[in-house]
C-alpha cells in the first residue's frame, strides 16, 4: 500500500528548477526558499490514512555507510557520500520483498554542510522510492544540531523549512517523523529536553506543511501516549525479548490509538541482539494487523550490521528465514512436524567413512578431501544439522579459493564429521 497524498503547489513550493548532477545522476532539483503561512494555500485537508496496517516498511542505510555514533552516525554517512545508483539497486531489492514504505534519517551536518547537494540528494531518494510503490516516512535528529543541544530553536526550524520547501510537494512523501526517541534521551543540561522539543517540531510541521501528516518516533508505547496531541500519526518502537511482552505492547498501542482516534505504526522492529528474531516480532505484528518498519534494510558493517540487517550489499541475505518472514513465511514450531531424516539414505553414514579414509590416508588428494568436505557440509545445512551462524558452504568455498592448505582442510573434514557423527545411522529403506 502507498498512501493516497493530495498533491499541492503553494506559491513557490517544490518547483523546479534546471537539472542537476547528483553523483553523474541528473535529477530535478526543487528550489529552497522559507515558507511562511501567507505561502500556504487557504484551504487544505491533511492527508492522514485511517489505517496502517498494511504498512510493511523498513529503515534504510546503505550498506556503503561508515560508522555510527561519534563522530559520523551512519545517518550522516549515508548523505555525504550518497551513491544514487546502490540507493536504486537497495530499493529494488526492497521491492522484491514487496515493501512498500521506508524511513529515512535525515542529517543536520550533511544539510549545513552543503545545502544544494543535501537538497539534491533527498529528492532523488524520494523520488526514486515513489517510482518504485515505496512511500517515505522522513525521520529528522537533531543530535548533531549545536543549536539543538544550547537550547536554540532557530536552527532546527530552518532545517525543517528547507526540508519542506524540498519534500513538501513530493508525491512519495508520506510523513515527517520530527525527532527520533525524544522520550528514550538523556536531558542535556541547558537546552531543550528532548520531550519539549519533540512537541515543538511537531508543531513547527503542522504549520510549514499543512498536507502531510506529523509523528514522533517514540521509542516505547509510555512516550508515545504522553505526545498524542501533537502528532496525526502515532509511533512508537519495540524490541521486546518475548512474544508475549511483544503482544503486550501491540494490545497497548492498538487500544490507545483507539481510543484517541489516530492510527498507529510500530516504527522500529527487529533486532538478533536483543532477543527480538525478525520471524518473530513479524508474525506477531502481521497477526495483531499492525503496521511495522524493520530496522533495518541493509547490512551495514560499521553500523548495526552486526546486530541488524536483511541484506548484503550484493543482495545476498544472511538469514534466509528473515526474508521469507517478510513476505509472510514462518517457520513451524507447533506441534506437528516432521524432522529431517538426513541418513534416510546412508549418505551421512557414508560421508562420514569416506572422511575417515581420507584422514587416514598419507597421500590425501586435495581436490577428494574438498569433495568430501562440500558433501559434508551440504549435509549438515540441508538436514539443519549445526548452527547457520558460520555456514559450512562457506567454510568450503573460502578453501577451494585457497588452492591447496591441507591442515586447514583437515581440521574441516575434522570438525564437519563430528557434527554428523550423531546423525548417522537412522538409515531407512522405502
């Protein structure tokens, strides 16, 4: 789904001007200007959809993006070093998922940095999400803001002007997520608490942009609450370690958005490290009908790759489970199943003989020991014999590509046919 948003022109708005060079890429490029209330039209009628529950969203980085934290978070990165052709080919591969929205970290550095390339940049990534059915959610921090951390409102509202005047009549943008956790900061003494902050650029949106809806990206369903008046759309995170705390917070937001009249969107969802597994928290969100964004798309190494994450740059997955939760595919853990039968045939049983003889063997042949060692390996990942975390497949490959280390194979052969040696022996014959 990509959220129906009436299409305004006020006066001076997302026109165009001559084409620019984003990368070697020409793209249109909107003209900045600061947008008073005496530029918006008379009459308008805010684009806020009824229901998200068919939002199936992620959050992007590339993978390409250095960092995180100080002094380049990822979010920076990823605008100073925009690629426009691997943002193209992330996002195709998101379609391929059929996800139809994403939210994106905008960067305070990377906008006063150079103003005309940052303008550039986030339009062509819109741009290309809408031509692609993938609606935006644009999600500002304003930690890098000096302004921001002494208190100063200035600064921060002329980010968000220059981001209306170049988002503000894009049809791929479906809403501004004004800051990210407000409630999960620490207060910085001397300026704005994060919370009083929020509401403020909530406000400051509402009265730029009087089309496209306003949320806040909490980061619990308490925040979320506290902040209600001040957005159209309700957000709040989740990577709780249970299915049952997972539902707990899902009944929670579904019953006060109710009760308040908004809908609501689960912002962040995802994360190994906190005992959160994607099929999880998908299938509970997919049940309970409630919208949800993974964080995140991409495998980033130097950012949350480690702990998040579908893809690798070159569109390989690490966990294919992930990818089928996605589009709807879970694994079965109830009660009835049938488990794999890997020796059905005797081949563990056999693999594991051909290994010994190997390894007892003075004059091994490296190509056979790498014979055995595939066999093996293929073995231990079809029948989902050992741990996927290192894949046996790899282990493999990553030999071949040596060309001859022959206690490197051994100590393989070794450690595949201790994994099998439990396994074997359940031979039957159809």
């Amino acid at each position: 789904m990509t959220f129906t948003r009436r299409k305004f022109l006020a006066a001076g708005i997302g026109s165009l001007a001559t084409s620019q060079m984003v990368d070697g890429m020409a793209i249109a490029r909107t003209s900045a200007i600061s947008i008073s209330s005496a530029q918006l039209p008379v009459q308008t009628v805010r684009a806020v959809p009824k229901d998200l529950s068919n939002v199936r969203g992620f959050n992007y980085t590339p993978a390409s993006a250095s960092g995180y934290g100080r002094p380049e978070p990822h979010y920076r990165s990823m605008w100073l070093k925009y690629n426009p052709a691997e943002t193209e080919f992330d996002l195709d591969l998101a379609k391929r998922l059929n996800l139809n929205q994403t939210r994106a970290m905008m960067s305070y550095v990377a906008w006063s940095t150079d103003k005309d390339a940052y303008r550039r940049k986030v339009q062509h990534f819109v741009r290309v999400c809408h031509e692609r059915g993938i609606g935006v959610m644009i999600a500002n921090t304003y930690n890098e803001d000096p302004g921001w951390q002494k208190g100063s409102k200035e600064s921060a509202k002329a980010f968000a002007e220059d981001l209306v005047g170049i988002l503000g009549s894009e049809p791929g943008l479906v809403m501004w997520d004004v800051v990210n956790e407000p409630d999960l900061k620490k207060i910085i003494p001397g300026s704005l608490t994060q919370m009083d902050g929020a509401k403020y650029m909530a406000d400051t949106f509402h009265e730029l942009d009087p089309i496209t809806p306003v949320t806040i990206g909490m980061g619990a369903v308490p925040g979320m609450e506290k902040l209600a008046d001040s957005v159209d759309i309700l957000q709040f995170h989740d990577y709780s370690p249970t299915r049952a705390e997972i539902r707990t917070n899902i009944e929670e937001a579904i019953k006060f958005a109710r009760s308040v009249g908004k809908p609501v969107v689960d912002g962040e969802i995802g994360c190994i490290a906190r005992a959160n597994p994607y099929d999880v928290t998908l299938q509970e969100h997919m049940n309970a009908r409630l919208g949800w964004y993974i964080w995140e798309l991409m495998i980033v190494p130097t950012g949350w790759g480690p702990v998040h994450g579908v893809f690798y740059k070159d569109g390989t997955v690490r966990d294919p489970s992930i990818a089928a939760a996605l589009l709807g595919f879970f694994r079965n853990r109830s009660e009835e199943i049938v488990l794999e039968q890997s020796d059905r045939e005797g081949r563990i049983t056999r693999s594991i003989s051909m290994a010994k003889e190997w390894l007892s063997n003075p004059k091994q042949d490296w190509d056979a020991g790498l014979r055995i060692a595939e066999i093996e390996a293929n073995l231990l990942e079809a029948g989902q014999l050992t741990a996927m975390h290192e894949l046996p497949t790899r282990e493999v490959s990553l030999l071949r590509a040596k060309n001859s280390d022959l206690p490197a194979l051994q100590a393989t052969i070794k450690k595949f046919t201790e994994a099998l040696t439990p396994h074997a022996g359940g031979i039957q014959r159809s």
